[in-house]
C-alpha cells in the first residue's frame, strides 16, 4: 500500500482515504487524467501484477502555475518547429 501511494502522490494525486473490502485493499484519491499516462504499467508492476483501478471524471480543476509554464513553452517549441 505504501508503495501505491507514494506513486500516487508522485502524480499530484489527493489521497481521499484507504479502506479493506474483503481481501482488497482500497485507496480512494483524486488524480489529474494528465498523471495517469501508464498507470496501469505502473500499478501492475508495484503491485506484482495484482492491482487494479478504476477511473471516473470527478471536476475541472486549474494547473498550477509551475505545470502551465512548462506545458506553454513546450507547446511555444513545438510551434516554432
């Protein structure tokens, strides 16, 4: 479970809470959609191929200005070339 979290945050997730239903163990969080590029790959390898998720839109939230920087100058290069 450390593992799968210490991901999660990696990806800007808002952890939300943990809970047991049955053998399974769940972690409720809130993840940008950006941030879950081959999450499944990921998951899958922390979890030695056990782990599995599902996804729901939940909002529209704005990026944080560090992130919006970045994603403007990349798309400023991708234009000038």
């Amino acid at each position: 479970m450390g593992d799968v979290v210490t991901d999660l945050q990696s990806r800007r997730s808002i952890i939300l809470g943990m809970d047991s239903r049955g053998n399974y163990q769940v972690i409720k969080a809130r993840t940008p959609l950006a941030e879950l590029d081959r999450y499944s790959t990921s998951l899958r390898s922390i979890t030695q191929g056990r782990g599995n998720y599902t996804g729901r839109f939940t909002e529209y939230a704005p990026v944080p200005s560090d992130i919006q920087k970045k994603l403007a100058d990349e798309y400023k290069k991708a234009e000038n070339h």
